[in-house]
C-alpha cells in the first residue's frame, strides 16, 4: 500500500525580491518562511528555511531511522545514532545545483565493533528511501562510535 506525504509551498514575486511558506501536513512547518535570503544569504535558520536544509533533514532522518532496521536485524540496538547531513551546494553550468551529500554519523551501540558498524552504516546509507531518491549526487559518509 502507498504511502503518501505532503507539503505546501506558496511564493509570490520574483526568485530574487520574492518569498514564500512552506506547510506540511503534520504541522512540523507551518507558514515557514522561506526566500532567496533564507536560501542564499542568511543561512542562520532564523529567517526561515530553505529546500536544501529540507532535504538535509529528511536525510538525516531516514538514515538514522533505516541504520536502526539495520542495526536490529544485525543484532544491536543503538542506545544514540547523531547525524548531520549537509548538503552542498555550487555552481553547475550557469546556475547553482546540489553537487553533493555527506552524512557524519556518531553512533552509541552496545556490543558493535567498528567495523560491523561501518558496514552497518553502509547498508543504511545506500537503502535508506531518501538516499535511493537522491543518488543523482554523490553520497558520502563518516561513521564513528561515541
């Protein structure tokens, strides 16, 4: 059965002196903010956001989700999993485009070696949803134990 997820932007203006919202059904953003400020100059958060740390976020998010499946059917169950995913952003022909992802991990995992936990984290990094989505970019990864 599908599952479906949804999010509403708005924008009014053009891409320079324009802005937007961005709503997602859950609540999690309502109304957010978001513009060329947010996106290119003032990249703090405290604008409003912007579709990369979006992206980063539901990275980070189901990676660490999907490194937990992982780690459970290996026989470990993480007492901590940090993420940070960044994603990069450079020029690409005459304009700007995604050019790549990392995902530095730090994880807290009873009885896990680090090898068995690169592995781990490997498994999840290339079947988590979100890194099957984008694997038009590079994806890379730091794994370490706490």
């Amino acid at each position: 059965m599908p599952i479906n997820r949804k999010a509403t932007a708005t924008w009014s203006g053009t891409g320079k002196e324009g802005s937007g919202h961005v709503t997602t059904t859950s609540g999690a953003l309502s109304s957010t903010p978001h513009s060329f400020l947010t996106r290119f100059v003032s990249e703090d958060g405290r604008a409003g956001t912007n579709p990369e740390e979006l992206v980063a976020a539901a990275h980070a998010s189901c990676f660490t989700m999907k490194l937990s499946f992982v780690l459970n059917a290996a026989g470990f169950t993480a007492d901590r999993l940090d993420c940070t995913a960044t994603v990069t952003m450079d020029k690409v022909g005459d304009g700007m485009g995604v050019v790549g992802i990392h995902l530095d991990l730090t994880g807290s995992v009873p009885g896990i070696d680090a090898a068995k936990f690169q592995a781990c984290a490997e498994d999840a990094k290339a079947n988590c949803p979100i890194s099957q989505l984008l694997r038009s970019v590079p994806i890379t990864l730091s794994a370490s134990l706490a």
